[in-house]
C-alpha cells in the first residue's frame, strides 16, 4: 500500500504578492515549545542515562505539553512548563521501574538531600536552617527549591492552592533568613 505524495499546500496569495504572513499565536508557541524539545531531552537524558528511554519520555513530554501551552506564552513561561511536564513523565517513569507508587517515590526524595555539586558544609547549613522551620515551611521549601517543583505541583503535592503556596513559600524564606545558625 504505497501512497502518492500529497501536493504541497497552496500559498496565501498575500505571501506571493511578498507581504509578510504572520502565523497564529498558538504556531509560535509550538514553535517555541519544539525549539525547547533539545534541552528537555538532554534533561531527561541526564537522569535516565539512555538514549531509547530519553526519546520516549521526551515524546511523552511533548504530547502532553504542547497541546496545553497558552496562546502568546512567553519563552520562559514554555520552557518552565516543558520542565516541569518532564520532571512529572520522569516520576512516572521512576515510579514503574521502581515498583512504587508516585507518592511513595516523592517521599523517598524529600528524604534525599542533593549531594552533587554541593559541598558538605553548605548542605549541613541548609539542613540546620530547615530543621528549624516548621513543617509546612520546611515542605514547601524542599519541593520547590531542592525538588525543582512548580507552584502549581507543590501545591498538588500539598493539597493548597498557588496562592496560600505562593505566600507560604515567601513566609517560609523570611522565616529561613532569620534562622540563627551561631547558636
């Protein structure tokens, strides 16, 4: 079952006459969406570790991402939503290679303190700062920060909405500043 090529699409008169054509919003921000696609694959690579699983994921992220992006989305607004669209395909993936469940997964990784690129005494500095704040502070500090998470995931993740999460992130870092660790 061959199939003949299709004719290529016909040309908008406008564009022959050599006035600019402007695409619609959404084609841009598919645009900039797909452009993004490199840096999410090498993320995704970068935990995963190989080739085959990345493409996959890195798939998965787009199908799920690029039909949702808003019209006229900043840059920065579709890069923060593909990352955090592949950091909710990673758990997914991890949670199935793992046997647990997602939930059991993000407990288990608030329990990890990132070591890399870290040293010893800045990692024990920020463990000290929040041992002392209390536990909704100390939560939404490790998943936005340690964790990478979006307000909107923390707020999933907490049960809250964005903005008792927005306020309790700001409250939680007044909170961290004013820790004293010379005691």
């Amino acid at each position: 079952m061959t199939s003949e090529p299709r004719p290529p699409d016909p040309v908008p008169e406008e564009a022959v006459q050599g006035q600019v054509v402007e695409l619609p919003a959404a084609s841009r921000v598919a645009d900039m969406a797909i452009d993004e696609l490199e840096m999410i694959y090498a993320f995704i690579y970068s935990r995963v570790g190989n080739r085959a699983d990345a493409e996959d994921l890195t798939q998965q992220v787009a199908m799920k991402a690029i039909p949702r992006l808003r019209q006229g989305s900043p840059a920065s607004a579709v890069r923060g939503y593909l990352f955090a669209t592949a950091r909710s395909v990673l758990g997914g993936f991890w949670s199935t290679r793992l046997g647990l469940s997602e939930s059991e997964l993000h407990e288990d990784l608030a329990m990890a303190m990132p070591q890399s690129g870290y040293s010893e005494e800045s990692v024990e500095r920020v463990t000290r700062i929040l041992e002392q704040l209390s536990d909704n502070y100390r939560r939404v500090l490790e998943l936005r920060f340690l964790h990478g998470y979006s307000l909107k995931e923390v707020a999933a993740e907490m049960r809250s909405t964005v903005g008792a999460v927005k306020v309790m992130q700001l409250r939680a870092l007044r909170a961290a500043a004013k820790v004293r660790l010379d005691g």
